[in-house]
C-alpha cells in the first residue's frame, strides 16, 4: 500500500470512530435518527400482520391439500365399483327369476352364496346401498324419479311407489340415484 492509500484509508476511519463516539456519547442524535422514520413501529406492525396471515394462508393451504389427497384415495376405486354395480343388478334379476322356479333352490343357494360374497367384497370397500321402500319419501339427494304415475291412494302423493334400480352410495358420495317410480 502506498504512503498516500494508507493515509486516506486511515482518516476514513478516524472519522468513523468519531461519528460511532458520537452517536455513543450523545443519544440524542440516535433519537433523532429513530425520529426521521417515525412509522417505524407502524410498518413493524404491517410486517407481523402480513407474517402471520401468510402463515395463516399457508397452513390452510396445507390442510386443503391434505383433505383433496385423503379424498383421491377415499374415492379412487369409484369407476371400479360404478362398473360393478350392474352387476349386482344381474345377480337381482337372476336371483328373482330363479325364486319363481321351486327346481331350482339348489342353484338360488349357489347364486346367492357368489352375490354375498361379491356384495361383501364392495361394502368392504366403501359401497353402501341406499335403502329405498314403496312408502318412502321422495329425496332429491338420493333419488331419481324416472316417471309419476296417478297414486292409487291419496296417501302416497308426492311418494315412492315403486323401485325401478337401486341406487348406492360410496362411503357418504352418491354415485349412482335410486330409480324410482313417484305418485302425483
């Protein structure tokens, strides 16, 4: 370092140590200081307000992302399951067909024995049917009237009449409405 780099450099930091000696002996010139930027507070609030809403944000962000994960596995096996239930819908006709046949118990028994299982097998897996009588009230949640027919009693207006399809549920999702015959 030259004679003349190393004087500069020196007065500089002189100088520094005079203003720091400064600003130590007197605070009233750091009070000053703080008094140039009198919002200093308020943006310290801004700052913790905006923190702890995107903290917020974020959190909720996570537990949506948790509930849409939970609900993709929950319901991942819904087209398997809807393409089964006709199915079952077969076993029903089958198994109605053979109860009118007296000769045929020994191959109702069979029959029924593979719908249980196959039945079980769904129900284990989320199904669930959704019960449905003549009598019943009419619900949009969970019916679709397919026709109104004149109610053979005042009673039954505006109810099931008859049962057309059964309906099911997976876990509390409908995925496919019973079908039902209504009374006007």
């Amino acid at each position: 370092m030259t004679d003349h780099t190393k004087n500069s450099f020196d007065e500089e930091l002189e100088g520094n140590d005079a203003m720091t000696n400064e600003s130590v002996e007197n605070p009233e010139n750091m009070s000053e200081n703080c008094k140039d930027e009198p919002n200093l507070e308020d943006k310290l609030k801004e700052e913790k307000d905006r923190y702890i809403r995107l903290f917020a944000e974020f959190d909720n962000y996570k537990k949506r992302v948790t509930k849409e994960r939970q609900d993709l596995l929950r319901y991942s096996n819904k087209d398997i399951l809807e393409s089964l239930l006709p199915v079952l819908d077969d076993f029903d006709r089958a198994m109605e067909e053979l109860e009118k046949d007296p000769n045929s118990s020994a191959v109702l028994e069979g029959v029924k024995l593979i719908y249980n299982k196959l039945y079980n097998n769904l129900k284990d897996n989320g199904l669930q049917l959704i019960e449905v009588n003549p009598g019943d009230d009419f619900d949009l949640d969970f019916h679709e009237a397919i026709t109104q027919v004149p109610a053979p009693d005042e009673s039954l207006k505006g109810k099931i009449i008859d049962v057309v399809q059964k309906g099911y549920q997976l876990h509390e999702k409908v995925i496919r409405y019973a079908k039902v015959v209504t009374g006007k």
